[in-house]
C-alpha cells in the first residue's frame, strides 16, 4: 500500500491569504485525488490532479479558488487562495494507484487550516 | 438522484457489546463499496471493501459487512466493541466505470466504559 505523507500537517492562517498544501507519495501513482473535510462533516472530493494535464474540478470547486499541481507521479499540490473562515477545513489527499482497474484509495494524514 | 446514506449520525455502545452501522446506496448499478474509519486527528483508514463475490466482508479490527443487493444496503458490524473503536465510521462508494469516491455523512461511535 502506498505510504502518503502531507506537510504541513496544520496551519492557522489570516483571512485573505493563500496556503499551498503538499502531498508525497512514497511510490508512483497514476491518480491522485483532493478532498475536503468541513468541521463535523463528510469528505468531499475537490479534483483529480491529473500528471501532465489540468486538474478535473467536482462542480462547485474552481481552478481560481484551488489550484492544483501534479508535476510528477508521487507528488502534487492544493493552494487554497483568497482564503475565508469557510475555508477551515482538514483538507486531504489520496491515491488510487492502479491505472487499469479501481483498487482502493490511500489517504494521507490530512492538513488541518483554520483561517482567522 | 445518487447517494451514499448513513441513517445514523451517532451510535453509543457499550465496550464489549456488538455494533452495527447502516449504510444504503442509491446507484443505478451496484458500485464498489467501502467503510472506512477516521480516529480522533487521524487520516482515512480502509476497514474493507467489496467488490464482487462473497457478500459477507471480512475487514481489518475484527470488522465485517454484510452486502444485500435487495436492499441496497452494506452495513458494518463488530461482534465486540473495544474501547478504541470510538471514531468516525464512512461508507463510501465507487461507480464501476470510475474512481472518484462518494462518502456517506459518516457515524460517530462512542463507546462507554
């Protein structure tokens, strides 16, 4: 099973501002996923970060608004831009590592943001 | 409209005692179906999946699910709770002919001394 690691792990951030969250895969993945987690609520997928192409954004999610970078196969990025207290969410990543037939997703530890 | 329902928000059980968390589906087809369970400041942890085959589910932590196609249904259960079984329990899907992840509202499980 594939060993995902975030970073950061939480942060508390001013309203406004803009967080890149970062997500390691210890092997190669052809799928790596975003969610968000609201405070007492289920996961919510944000986008497929797709390697060498645009990241597939679930309705109600933009490219604007988050960001994503895939630039290898065991690594991408979320940036949560422009950011208000709604934003505060754990945010995680996930991999689905077998590109011919679905398996099971890995999750990482998750990012925990509090914006002020 | 599809979705994945978890019926209960919250359980309390007794250490020792038995468990069981609905969940229900409504897809056109029968999805790939998963629970998965979040601990207090944890990451997603998979307890069991089906697929196809056998319906009944053997799972990590003594866990098991039942799936029933009549009624839509794959429910977790656990003939003997442990303390350390208090979390948040997901069930979630996957359509066949994809790999994005629909998740139930999810089950808190408290257990009592």
């Amino acid at each position: 099973s594939a060993v995902i690691s975030q970073k950061p792990s939480r942060d508390i951030c001013q309203r406004g501002t803009s967080l890149t969250i970062q997500c390691q895969v210890d092997s190669q993945v052809t799928m790596m996923f975003w969610y968000r987690q609201q405070p007492g609520q289920s996961l919510t997928l944000i986008a497929t970060a797709n390697q060498g192409s645009e990241a597939t954004y679930e309705s109600g999610f933009v490219i604007d608004k988050f960001p994503i970078s895939r630039p290898n196969l065991t690594f991408s990025t979320l940036t949560v831009s422009n950011m208000s207290p709604e934003d505060s969410s754990i945010y995680l990543c996930s991999v689905e590592d077998d590109a011919d037939s679905y398996n099971e997703q890995f999750f990482g530890p998750g990012t925990r943001l509090t914006v002020l | 409209a599809q979705s994945v329902t978890q019926p209960d928000i919250h359980i309390t059980v007794s250490e020792g005692a038995s468990l069981e968390l609905r969940c229900n589906y409504s897809y056109g087809a029968t999805p790939y179906l998963f629970w998965y369970v979040q601990s207090p400041g944890q990451g997603l942890q998979l307890l069991l999946k089906y697929f196809s085959g056998d319906t009944l589910v053997q799972g990590i932590k003594g866990f098991e699910a039942e799936f029933k196609r009549s009624q839509s249904s794959f429910n977790l259960r656990k003939p003997s709770v442990h303390w350390s079984d208090a979390a948040e329990y997901f069930c979630a899907v996957v359509l066949t002919n994809d790999y994005k992840l629909s998740f139930g509202a999810g089950t808190t499980v408290t257990v009592r001394a």
